[in-house]
C-alpha cells in the first residue's frame, strides 16, 4: 500500500467510525431514554463495531506505511474508543504533519 492511499483510507474510516458512534450513541438514546425502540442498537451495533475493526486495522496499516512511532500509534488506537475522537486524532495528525496530505503525500 502506498502513503497516498493508506491517508485516504485513514481518514474515510476515521470519519465513519464517528459517524457510526453517532448513529449508536442516538439508537442507545431511543432505547433506554424513551425506551420506545431497540432498531437503533440493532442497526448501528454491528455497524459501528465493522468499523471499529475497520478503523483498527487501517490505523496499524498506515501507521506501518506512514512510519508513525509508538506513541503516535497507540494514540490512534486510543482514539477509537471516545465517541468522534477518530476524527480529533486525524485532524491532529493533519495539523503536525504526521498525516500529510495533498502534496506532500510521497507517492
């Protein structure tokens, strides 16, 4: 995999994954707040957790091709678990050049 795709994959997944933490978070809202549905847990549950592992092993991936060190890895994975701080992680990533983009993406 090159640094050119392996950025695109990251930050599509990081972004899915906060995406599918909303859907979770408003489907467990519906159904302990006014316990009116259990759909919401049902749909987003198994999504949410594809893109988790999604998200998991395209950080290990990119942090492989992009040479990240430990720390920077480990904050990636760590970032998986707060709701939306996939996409807090990425944009810190962009902003100290650890996930660059555009062109300075050596292809």
């Amino acid at each position: 995999m090159n640094p050119r795709t392996a950025v695109a994959a990251f930050r599509i997944v990081a972004v899915a994954e906060a995406l599918s933490w909303l859907g979770l978070l408003a489907g467990m809202y519906v159904k302990y707040v006014p316990q009116a549905s259990e759909a919401g847990v049902q749909i987003f549950g198994p999504i949410h957790g594809g893109i988790f592992v999604a998200y998991v092993v395209v950080s290990l991936v990119a942090s492989r091709v992009l040479r990240w060190d430990v720390p920077t890895t480990l904050l990636a994975l760590a970032a998986s678990v707060p709701p939306l701080a996939t996409v807090l992680f990425e944009r810190w990533a962009v902003r100290t050049g650890r996930l660059p983009v555009g062109e300075a993406v050596a292809a």
